[in-house]
C-alpha cells in the first residue's frame, strides 16, 4: 500500500494548506491602472484602428464609383456599371443581363479591361 502512495505522490504532488502566514495584497492600485490602460492601446490597435481604415477605405470606394468602372460584388460576381443612383447601382454582367444591387454590396473596383481579358 505504501508503494501505491509513492507512485500516487510522485504523480499527482499532495496539496498541503499554508498556514505560516495570512495573505497579502500584492501590487497596487496603479498596476491595475496601468493594465488596463495597454488593455485598451492594445484594442485600438489591434481592433478599432484598422477597422476604421477599412470602413474609410470602402467609404471612398462607394464614393469614387462612376458609370462604366467594372466591380466585384461581396458575393463575387464581377460587372460593369451602367447607372448610378445614391443607394443603388445598375451592374451590366453581359451585354443583355443587367441587375440592381445595393451600392455597399461592392466590395472593390477592379482594373479597366479585366472583364473582357476573363473571358
């Protein structure tokens, strides 16, 4: 039996209560400030900074749109703008295809000539 204890101790240690003295704060108030202060420069950098460029990035996308630039949509499919309205943007897939789509449904502009070198 005693060797089964052995074997059990050497495994798993034995936890044994501390008894020799009360515990104690440690650190302070100015080292929660501080965490939480690289907490949050941590969140704008990593987060909220390049989220905004992002939204700024399609803002002045959806903004520089004009008749005739060729579009890739958030769902992937690929045309040319025929008509422009504030909210809304006529895409010509083929020459007798045309459908309406919501302008913050696209997703980047793509190089003149990339529609007809894909087919």
């Amino acid at each position: 039996m005693n060797f089964m204890n052995d074997i059990v101790d050497f495994l798993i240690s034995p936890a044994y209560a501390d008894t020799a003295a009360p515990a104690t704060q440690q650190g302070g108030g100015f080292s929660l400030v501080l965490m939480t202060g690289i907490f949050i420069l941590f969140m704008y950098f990593v987060v909220w900074r390049p989220q905004s460029k992002r939204a700024k990035e399609q803002r002045d996308l959806l903004g520089s749109l004009a008749k005739g630039d060729e579009v890739v949509t958030a769902g992937g499919i690929l045309g040319k703008i025929s008509k422009i309205n504030d909210n809304y943007v006529h895409l010509a897939l083929t020459d007798s295809v045309e459908i309406m789509i919501q302008k913050s449904s696209i997703a980047g502009a793509l190089p003149k000539g990339t529609l007809k070198s894909i087919n």
